[in-house]
C-alpha cells in the first residue's frame, strides 16, 4: 500500500512540474497571438498565473519554474510579434 501511494505522489508530482514548465511559456504565446498586442498578451497570462498559483499552495521551486518559463514565454512574444508586424505591414 505505501509503494503505491509513492507512485501516485511521484506522478502529481511530475504533472504539476509539466504544467509549470508549459502552461506559462503556452499562455503568453496564445494570448499574445489571439489579441496581436505583446503587453495585452503578457498582463492575461500573468493575470491567470497568479489567480492559479495563488488559489493552490505549490512549493517554491514550481513557483520559480513557473517563472522562469513565463519569462521565456515573454521573450518569445516579443519575437512573434516582430514576425507578424513585419508580415502584415
């Protein structure tokens, strides 16, 4: 019964590393490419990050993966928008 219990905590635990790793990055390319504004784009994903990690207890080092991949998801929006301002003008 315990060694099950350990998987079952293994696997929550490498779903919400998952999550943290994509769901920053995923959510400020999405909206920045829905509303074609970067800042737009980077307040909702911030907005929707924080209710989420504020809503559930989450240990520090998800918080700073979570951070880490919205910073490069910033970065990423930055780049895709130069890409479609160029491609439409």
């Amino acid at each position: 019964m315990l060694h099950k219990r350990r998987e079952n905590e293994l696997d929550t635990w490498l779903i919400e590393l998952l999550f943290a790793f994509v769901a920053p990055f995923t959510l400020v390319a999405l909206f920045t490419r829905v509303t074609y504004n970067k800042w737009v784009g980077i307040l909702l994903a911030l907005g929707m990050i924080i209710f989420v990690l504020r809503a559930f207890d989450r240990d520090v080092y998800l918080l700073l993966i979570g951070l880490a991949s919205f910073f490069v998801g910033t970065i990423y929006s930055f780049k895709l928008e130069k890409k479609f301002t160029r491609r439409w003008k």
